[in-house]
C-alpha cells in the first residue's frame, strides 16, 4: 500500500513493514526446512510434506516487497508470486484432507 506522510513516517512504515515481511519469511522457511526434513527422516508421512510445500509457498509469496525493493520485480515476478499463493491454498487443502483421512482412521469424531 502506499505510504504517506513525512520522510521520517515513512521510513519508520517502510522499516517496520521489512521487519514484519522478514519475520514472515524467516518463520515460513523455518517451518518448511523442518517439516520437509521430518518428511525425509521420516515413514514418509503425507502431512509434513504438504505442510513444508505449503509454508515454502508462503515464504514465496512474501518475498514481494524484498523483490520490489531491489528492483527486480516485473511480470514474470507477479506470475510467480500468483502461482505461489495458488500452489498455497492447494496445499492447504491438501494438508486438510490428510487430516481428515487421519482423524476417521483414528476414529477421534466417534462416540
């Protein structure tokens, strides 16, 4: 969003906006290298690879105001950043009906 007001509000916004986007793409990627290495030492399990997939996503589509700020956003960095919010909730309906295959495998919803 633009940003208006004196030179010193803005570079505050445009400082606490890169501190938020970098917290969102730290935790992002940190969520993805774990859960995508539970899925390689582990049976393989569905979830934490669709999880890890899903969270890369996020990180992806949280770049854009670093790619903007180096100049090197253009169409085919808006392409990607679309493609990464689809992959995202495909992923997330993903990691949902793993959950919800678990959850009547292990017959937690019944009486």
């Amino acid at each position: 969003p633009p940003m208006l007001g004196t030179a010193e509000a803005i570079g505050q916004m445009s400082f606490l906006r890169t501190l938020v986007y970098s917290a969102a793409v730290v935790s992002a990627l940190t969520l993805a290298i774990f859960s995508l290495s539970l899925w390689f030492s582990r049976e393989r399990d569905g979830l934490f690879l669709h999880f890890g997939v899903l969270c890369l996503a996020f990180a992806v589509h949280c770049l854009h105001p670093f790619v903007w700020q180096l100049g090197l956003s253009g169409t085919l960095w808006y392409a990607v950043e679309d493609a990464s919010w689809l992959l995202a909730l495909c992923e997330a309906a993903a990691v949902a009906a793993v959950l919800i295959q678990q959850w009547q495998v292990l017959k937690i919803f019944q009486n």
